[in-house]
C-alpha cells in the first residue's frame, strides 16, 4: 500500500473508497440509533414524572343557599 | 505505552484509512461482551423493582458499550503482546489495521460515554459501578497486574463481575448481598475457566512472556488451583438456595451443574499431559465452565420470574 493517495493503484483507490463508506454508512446508522434512544429515554422518564405529579384535586363545589 | 502500538500510532497512519466498521467492532472483543451482556441482563430481571423496557435495554446498552470500551483500552495497551500471540496477532492494532490514538480515543469516548448515559437514564449508583468496573479492568489488571503476578487472572476476575453489581444497581439503585453474592460467583468462577484455557494455551502466554500461573508455577500446580477454586466455586452457587434468596428450582441446578464442574475439575487436577493436544480434560472443563455459568444465571432467572 503506497503511503501517498496520489500514488495508489485502482484497485487501492477502490478500496480505499469502499471502507470510507462503510465507516461512514456505519456512523450514520449509529448516530440515527442514539437519537431514537435519546427520544425514546426522554419520552419514557417524562412519563414517569407526569404520571409520578400529584394529581389536581378538583375544588369542593359549594352547595348553593 | 507499548512499542508496537507506538508503532502503529506512527506508521500505519496510511493503512488506518482502510480500516472498515468491523476493525472498530473487533476492538470491543464482542466475544467476551455476550457473557457480561447476558450476566448483567440477568442480574436486572433478578434484582427487586420495574425498569420500563426502554430503560432496561439501555441499561444492558450501557453496561455492553462500557465493557466494550474496556476491551478497546485493554487492546491499545496490549498490543505489543497481541502482536507475539497467535490468538491474538490478527487484532486490530496488532494488525496495523488501526493506529494506537484511534483505539485510545475510541475506548475514552465510549467509556465516557457509556456511564454518563446509565447515570442521567437510570442512575449514579449504576454509573458509579460501572465507572469502576471499566478502571479496574483497564487500570488495575493490564496496567498493573497482567504483567506482574499470576495472580493477575484471579484479581482481574473482579473486572468479568462488576457488571452483575451495574446491572443490579441500575433496577433497584442500590447492591445488597445477593448481588454480591453474584459478584462473588463470577468471581470465583474465573479462575478455574481462564487456567483451564490457560493450560492449553501456555506455549502462547509464555511466548508473551505474560505471567500466566501455569507459565509461572507449571501445569500441576495449575491444575490444583483449578481445583481449589472449583471447590469454593460450587459451595457459592448453592448459598443463595440456602440463605432463602433462591428456590430450589435453582438451588437444584446449581448442585447438579456444581457436581459437573467438580468432576471435571478433579479430572484435569489428575491429568498429567503436557502436550496441549493431549489436554482433553482441560478443554472440556474450558467449553463446559461456559455453559455452567450461562446455565446457572439461566436458571435463576427462572426461578425468580417462571416459578411461584
């Protein structure tokens, strides 16, 4: 493998760009994860918390005179 | 740092373009990862207390991802030995397939990564275990103790049984003696698993010049330690059956898987071979230690959630 990109062979080259995009194809996926599981952690702690608040007692109705 | 992770940090810049997704995958030694994934899942469905789904599974994320980090900072250390064992020589440093920053930096990232994740979803009580876990693995046994004492496998054994304390902690926030006591299973049962492959594999290790006990102190010693371990191992997997933590739908299970294991224990403490084509007793005690664990975590797990 030549250490200079100027000099690589078609066959390096090919290659060369094969991994990049793999790598990058792999980065994309993994960064798509992470915001899903972000939203979804956020939406369930959320949940938690709403259903974890004390609920609003209504006010007792004064009986008309 | 090692010499030949030197080496690839300065001469494999050009060769770690062509690193793919699978070299960075490889640095997670996600062989060793499905065992602690699966014993800290199983001290999660054990443990007292409801993890919504969501959180559970990132909880085993976390705990995967860090044990994952760990393997990574324990290859950037160790390649030079990496690159003089068989077993290991096609490792990604080793291999020049990646350079030394990249792998440090990828371990860093993850480990980080992964306890400020469990601590701000579940919590710090998780996040703090699992931080120890990875500077115990990392610090304490390659840095410190891997090259210095046989005993390296015996202490380093702690690092495989953290995540059972992380998973534990990460439903109930807090470790009582039953996690311990799972700590303390995995713990013991280390020893007598990595000598077993250890006695097989000594040409390696010796090669490396890693202490390994049956490198340093010869193969019937070795395998009088296995056996040594193999008898305080079983009396453990049965104490949670006879303090009342477990039924004896478990406690069952462990007697007869801990029968097993003595018995081939005892067969490779009586086997006098030395060529490791003749070490049948110590490969089948080495596959079968494998499926004792799973089975026996298997097994409490069912019992907690399956019987009455």
């Amino acid at each position: 493998m030549n250490s200079d990109p100027a000099n690589w062979t078609d066959a390096e080259r090919t290659a060369f760009y094969a991994r990049r995009e793999s790598r990058n194809r792999a980065l994309g996926i993994l960064l798509f994860a992470l915001v899903a599981l972000f939203f979804g952690i956020t939406v369930v702690r959320m949940t938690d918390q709403i259903n974890a608040a004390p609920k609003p007692v209504a006010a007792p109705t004064v009986p008309a005179q | 740092m090692n010499q030949i992770a030197t080496d690839a940090t300065t001469g494999s810049a050009q060769a770690t373009l062509f690193a793919d997704w699978r070299d960075y995958f490889a640095l997670l030694k996600p062989r060793v990862m499905t065992l602690v994934i699966f014993t800290a899942a199983c001290a999660m469905a054990v443990a007292p207390g409801k993890l919504h789904p969501m959180l559970a599974f990132t909880g085993i994320l976390c705990i995967a991802v860090a044990a994952g980090a760990a393997g990574a900072l324990n290859q950037w250390y160790e390649a030079d030995i990496d690159a003089l064992m068989k077993r290991t020589a096609q490792r990604p440093l080793p291999a020049g397939k990646l350079a030394a920053g990249e792998a440090l930096a990828f371990g860093v990232t993850l480990g980080t990564g992964s306890v400020a994740m469990i601590g701000l979803a579940l919590n710090w009580v998780a996040a703090f275990w699992l931080a120890v876990s990875i500077l115990f693995y990392v610090v304490v046994y390659t840095v410190w103790l891997k090259r210095r004492t046989p005993q390296n496998i015996v202490i380093g054994g702690a690092a495989g049984a953290f995540p059972v304390i992380c998973g534990w902690a990460a439903v109930s926030g807090d470790t009582p003696l039953f996690a311990w006591m799972l700590f303390g299973i995995i713990f013991l049962w280390t020893p007598p698993h990595f000598w077993a492959l250890a006695l097989f594999m000594e040409a390696d290790y010796a090669k490396a010049g890693v202490p390994m006990l049956p490198v340093t102190h010869g193969l019937p010693e070795t395998r009088r330690q296995i056996l040594l371990y193999s008898c305080l191992l079983v009396p453990l997997t049965i104490a949670p059956t006879l303090l009342g933590m477990a039924d004896w739908a478990y406690g069952g299970t462990a007697i007869t898987l801990g029968a097993m294991f003595m018995w081939m224990a005892i067969k490779v403490s009586r086997s006098t071979a030395t060529a490791p084509s003749q070490m049948v007793a110590e490969k089948q005690l080495f596959k079968f230690s494998l499926l004792y664990l799973a089975c026996l975590f298997g097994a409490l797990v069912a019992d907690r959630l399956l019987l009455p």
